[in-house]
C-alpha cells in the first residue's frame, strides 16, 4: 500500500476551503424569535446565572462547561518543529480541537498565550478555569511543561492534562502490557531503559513505575549518556527523580540484556548491535517522530523475536496519542472529574491493552487493509476501531469514580456504554471504511473531463492517496497548463493522459459503438463523432473495453446529458433497471435519496426496483438498510391518487421477498422521526429510515438540494447503480474533493 502524499499547496488549500480554519462555533437552540433571544440573552439568562452562582455545580447542567475542552499551548514545542511561537502554533491547536470533537463528540476550543514565562502562563490558564471541564495542554517545552502541568494540578479544580506527556505514556503502557504479556514476562522483573529525559520519556517512565516497575530496574538515557546519581552534568529535579545508582555510562552499555526499550529520542540513537544485545524476546518502542530510534526492518534483521513499536502509521504497532487524550476526557468530563490522575491513566492503559486481545472486527481490518489478531504485530488497537468510543471511557470514569475524583458518578454504567455507542459519526467510519477498499482495489480510474481543474486535482489527489492510478481524457498541452496553474505542475508524470487521438483502440471502439448504434439513427459519421470527440462516451468506451476499472465524469455538463451519452455505450436507462441513488450526510445521520437520476415517474414495479438497489448501495457502504416509500400521505390518509403507487410499492417488493426491512407509504417525518413511529405499532420499521424512495425524480432533486442549500448536509452523489460497469456521475457544482469521494466509490464499486 504506497504512502499517501500532499504537497505544500494542497495542505494550504485544505486549511483555506471552504473558509479558513477547521472548525466553526454553531448554536445548539433556536435564534430564530423574540423569545428564543429573550431566553438565550437578558432578560431569561438571569435565571440560570443566579442558580449557578448559589450552586456551583449546576453550570455543568446549564452550560457547555460539561463537554468543553481548551487546548492550550505557547508553541514552544511544535510537532517537531520547535519554537514557533503562539500564532504558528494554531493550526496543530486547531487540529487537537477536532480530533477531540471527531473521535470522542468532546467540544473543544484552541487558547494560545503569547508567553514563555511559566508564571504568566499558569496565572492565565487558571483565571480561564470557570469556563471549562478540562485542560489539554500541548506543545511546551521541558521543563517549562513540568512546571506549568503540576502547578495548574494544584490550582485548579477540573482535569489538567498534558497530552505530550501523559499520552504518549498511556498509550505505551497499553502496548507494553501486551508485549509482556506475549513475551511471559512481569513488569516488576524487566530491565527498562528509556533514551529520551524529556516530556514524553520522564512521563512514560514514571506511569510504568505506578504499575510496578521497579527503580532500580530503569535506566533512563539523554544526550549526555546515563542517568545516574551523582551526575551533574545537564540534570534538573525531574530528571534527577530518576537517577539510579549504576555503574553503566552509555546508552549501548545499558542496552546490554535490557527487556525493554524505550525511545522518545532521535532517528538513528539504536544500533543493531545495540538490539542484538538485548534479553530474549526484547521490547523496543522505538517512538521517536517522524522517523524512529531503528526501524523495525532493521531491528528484526537481527533479532526476529523483537516486539516492536514505532510513532509511524506505515508501520503495525503505531503509539498514537488520538487513542487516549479523547477517550480519557470523555470519561472524565461524564462524571465531571475534578482531575486525571495515575489510576485514570492505568485504567486507560489496560482498557486499551484488552481490546488489542479481543477479536477485531471487519470493518477495522477493512480500515487497516488487512486482517488483524492479537500477537506481535498487533499489540495496540488502531485509532479506526470503533469500539474505543465505548470501551475506554467507561474503564476512565470506574476508575476516577473508585479514586473519590468524580462530582457526579455514573449509576447506570450499561446505559452510559450504549450513550457512547450513540456518540459515535456513522458517517465518518463509512468514509473511511471505502477509502481503505479503495487503496486495496487499486483501481485504474478513468477522469472523463481532464480541461476541468477539479477534475485534475482530484486524478492527482487518487493517485497520491494511493487509490491506484488516474487516467485522464484531455491533451496533454491543455492538462499541463492547469495543471502548472493549480500549482500541480510535477504531478503530470504521476497520471496518465490518453485521447481519440492518442489510443491505439480508436476503431475497435467505433465498430462497438456501430454495434450499439446502427438501428438507432447512428450513421457511420456521427459514430465518429461520438467517439472521436465526446468526452464522455470515449471514456464509457474505454470503460466497456477494459482499459479501466471505473469512470467519473459529469463535472463539467448535467447529469442527465451524460447519462443519455453513457447509455449510449452501456444500457444505462428506466427500462435496464439503472438507478441514481444520492447519500445524504448531516449531523451524523446518513440517508439515501433514491431515483435522484434515471426514473422520470416511476410505477410501483420501478419503485420496488429502484428500493432494491438502494438496499444494494446501502450495504456496500456497510449500513443495514431500513427503507421507507414516502409521500404527503401515511398508510392511505388522505387519499390520493398520485399516492396510490406508493401504498401499492411495498406491496410489490413483499411479493418479490427481499431480505431488508421496508415499509409505507409514509410521510418523511413518520419514516425519520422513531418518535412519529410509535404512533403507527403495526410498522415495520425497527428505526428511522436510511434509503427513502420518493415518488418522482423532481421531488428528490428538490428534496436534496433543498437538505444541501439549506441544511448543509454532505451530497454524495447520484451513486449509479445497476450497471455492469463501476460508473459515478458527479453534480456540476461538485468541488475536487467531492470528484474524489465518486472515483472512490467507483474504485469500491459502490452500485
């Protein structure tokens, strides 16, 4: 699986569009009259604020403080760009706030303080207490950290957290608990040695020693050789903490029989001699960002019952901090912690550690690109395991419940589980789930309209996500010259570009297409000018004869235009059983609008058809399908007879036997809202609708237009399905990431 790539231009593009930064602040009531502000603002906030001022407490029921995270940094320590000040350091800020957001629904805010003076930037984050249920604080440099993390601990009364630190510790201890456990070895009786005093390291070594290692037994390493007492040399408190009385000098001294390694330190600080030294089944978590202490290809080399881990997402056993810090506040923030202290951590720790042992299920091994089980190469969940939303939170709020830091502990702890499960975006492990068939299909992709700039970025953009390889339709002058002008310019050796003029195929295509055409009013002349100078239908032709594995196209013309020029070529109409489906995503929900493409005025034997496929769609995508036939009217009230093919629709589909739930007709608020449901019993439904069929294709043009325009939901689509070929027809306002998403459901022969 190659690497994806960017470049320098593309990751600026991604930070301006469609408005600079990465997340907005949206309301959560309505603002709409009089009396909502009235409420919202002065005079009805009164209320709240006076309950609040004699009951403390009561501001995690009244206000977001109760999901609210800061990410606070002075941007002394970026990534691994050092000091760059505050400003520079807002898009990592940024980027934290949705990570939080993504993986654990915590809302969370960037703060940066333009300040190196620990004092000043302790005195600020402690004033900014009140507003919050916790603090994430990132990127500062050792000592400072240190400093800044404890002091706040002391003052103040809600979770503080450095992530650098205290994540990167909990993730390791995870994956040590399982690498000990596959070695048969305690953690009381190994030999640790940790290259790396700083944040990271002085954390990761004082958690291991609070589940059992022993002092004596951990040698921690700088750039200055041993830590040992007596040293004077490059020392401070913390690091003096871990001073051990040893006559060993150097990392390769201390190496020599050690369990475990430890590395939050350099490229290149591990030799091969150095692992070959080590004990039988060595630990080595080489961490060091972006490139490792010794690779894992080198270590194996000479010591093939090494267990090895790196920070690096190209290699099995990756330590990556997105599997605690969201995870660890959520937890946290749902019994209102009044800190994250040692045994929240542990807890973390083990609860990480069981999940790598318990069987994975498929769409992570899908998300992964292969199947995953418990052993040496697999010692730590992947961040795409959708069980860590409500595995590890709760293993986090048992244990701050246990250690008298929770306000408010949770009672109910299986309906808190099924909370969490809620929590979770379906529509983000969709996404993900595809793109990781995609890279595995590795599907030549043919872009029908390479004069578009959309298009072009996004070939480039499929073929640097490692999709597989992008052909384009254009000339090769023309495809250049956009190309330079969206700053693209050396990725024209990444794709290829083909034409009438170029392929070898020209006649092989028109005699087929002569085949199709003849006794429908083509003549030879216009046979040539199908495939010699529409776009769409050479591209269809080279689709029919295999010199592709998918098609995108319709970014530059409507949908129904190309749709009659691919049918041309495939049999692509009502009458062959072709049908548009259109994926809604909003707010977490995803919902599928179908024929939004093929069926003028379906009858209710197109209906049941047009049902079929949706159900097809739905599953390839991973969801279950529950479908709903909709109209102004439920069940036949009113009666009408414009709805009278919708009520007799289900029927239809009964009498074929499908596998998949279905029912109607029904208004759209009865097959969406489980509430509305309940009021029909007889029902079929087990819940809201995901694939509505409606009864006209006007209606659900408008219907899904009016969701995007309006409620800004995510259109991906018309999806094309009952084709024997993987074809995806764009929208002509589709953005290069939206052209993407369609080559990849293409690849994945989504229909």
């Amino acid at each position: 699986m190659s690497k994806p790539r960017y470049t320098r231009e593309e990751a600026l593009a991604f930070h301006l569009e469609p408005t600079p930064g990465k997340f907005e602040v949206t309301a959560t009531v309505p603002m709409t009259t009089q009396r909502d502000l009235s409420l919202a603002y002065s005079p009805g906030v009164a209320v709240p604020c006076e309950e609040i001022a004699q009951n403390p407490e009561l501001a995690y029921d009244y206000t977001n403080k109760g999901n609210l995270v800061a990410v606070i940094s002075n941007g002394t320590a970026v990534l691994g760009l050092g000091n760059l000040g505050a400003l520079g350091s807002k898009p990592v800020m940024e980027g934290k706030a949705v990570l939080f957001k993504r993986f654990a629904d915590v809302n969370s805010i960037d703060i940066e303080l333009d300040t190196e003076d620990p004092e000043d930037f302790i005195k600020a984050v402690r004033l900014m207490g009140p507003t919050f249920g916790g603090i994430n604080l990132e990127d500062i440099k050792a000592p400072e950290c240190f400093i800044i993390e404890q002091t706040l601990k002391e003052q103040m009364d809600i979770p503080v957290f450095h992530d650098d630190q205290h994540g990167t510790a909990v993730i390791c201890a995870a994956g040590l608990i399982n690498a000990l456990h596959l070695s048969g070895k305690k953690i009381e009786e190994c030999r640790i040695v940790l290259n790396g005093a700083g944040a990271a390291g002085i954390a990761c070594i004082e958690l291991l020693k609070a589940m059992g290692a022993r002092h004596e037994n951990c040698i921690a390493c700088d750039t200055k050789g041993v830590i040992y007492q007596g040293r004077q040399d490059g020392m401070n408190q913390w690091k003096s903490a871990h001073a051990v009385d040893t006559e060993l000098r150097t990392l390769e001294e201390a190496m020599k029989d050690a369990d475990v390694f430890l590395g939050v330190s350099v490229k290149g600080a591990v030799t091969q001699d150095m692992v070959k030294s080590m004990a039988p089944d060595p630990v080595i978590f080489a961490m060091a960002n972006p490139d490792p202490e010794i690779t894992p290809e080198d270590a194996h080399e000479v010591r093939q019952d090494a267990i090895v881990a790196t920070g690096r997402s190209d290699y099995p056993n990756q330590v990556n901090n997105v599997l605690g810090f969201p995870y660890l506040f959520r937890g946290a923030l749902d019994v209102h912690a009044r800190a994250i202290n040692d045994e929240m951590k542990i807890a973390c720790a083990h609860a990480l550690a069981r999940l790598a042992r318990e069987d994975v299920p498929d769409e992570v091994a899908i998300a992964y690109g292969r199947k995953l089980s418990f052993g040496r190469d697999y010692i730590i969940p992947t961040p795409f395991d959708p069980r860590l939303i409500h595995t590890i939170p709760p293993a986090v709020a048992r244990a701050c419940m246990d250690t008298g830091a929770a306000r408010r502990p949770i009672v109910d702890m299986d309906a808190y589980e099924q909370a969490l499960k809620s929590r979770l975006d379906p529509t983000a492990s969709i996404m993900r789930s595809i793109n990781a068939r995609a890279r595995n299909a590795q599907a030549r992709m043919i872009f029908a309209e390479g004069d578009d700039p959309r298009v072009l970025r996004a070939a480039v953009q499929y073929t640097r996500s490692g999709f597989g390889h992008a052909i384009v339709v254009g000339r090769d002058d023309d495809v250049q010259h956009k190309l330079d002008a969206a700053g693209l310019g050396d990725a024209i050796s990444e794709i290829e570009i083909t034409n009438a003029a170029k392929t070898e195929f020209l006649d092989e295509y028109k005699s087929f297409l002569y085949g199709k055409l003849q006794r429908r009013g083509f003549d030879q002349q216009d046979i040539h000018r199908l495939a010699a100078r529409d776009r769409h239908v050479f591209s269809a032709l080279m689709l029919a004869h295999g010199h592709g594995d998918g098609l995108v196209t319709g970014a530059t013309r409507k949908s129904a235009h190309v749709l009659d020029r691919i049918n041309h070529v495939f049999d692509a109409g009502a009458e062959h059983g072709a049908v548009g489906v259109t994926a809604l995503l909003h707010k977490g929900r995803i919902v599928m609008v179908t024929d939004t493409l093929v069926h003028e005025w379906p009858d209710e034997e197109d209906l049941a058809t047009i049902a079929e496929r949706g159900a097809h769609v739905a599953r390839n995508l991973g969801i279950e399908p529950r479908v709903a036939f909709v109209s102004f009217s439920t069940f036949g009230y009113p009666r009408s007879e414009r709805a009278e093919k919708m009520h007799r629709a289900p029927k239809v589909l009964e009498a074929r036997g499908v596998d998949f739930e279905f029912e109607g007709e029904m208004t759209v608020d009865v097959a969406l809202n489980k509430a509305a449901q309940e009021y029909y019993p007889f029902q079929r439904l087990t819940g809201p609708a995901n694939i509505l069929v409606v009864p006209a294709r006007h209606s659900a043009s408008i219907s899904t237009k009016l969701m995007q325009e309006l409620a800004g939901a995510t259109v991906i689509g018309p999806i094309l399905s009952g084709i024997d070929k993987s074809i995806q027809i764009c929208s002509s306002t589709s953005t290069a990431s939206d052209i993407l998403n369609m080559a990849v459901l293409a690849a994945c022969k989504v229909g």
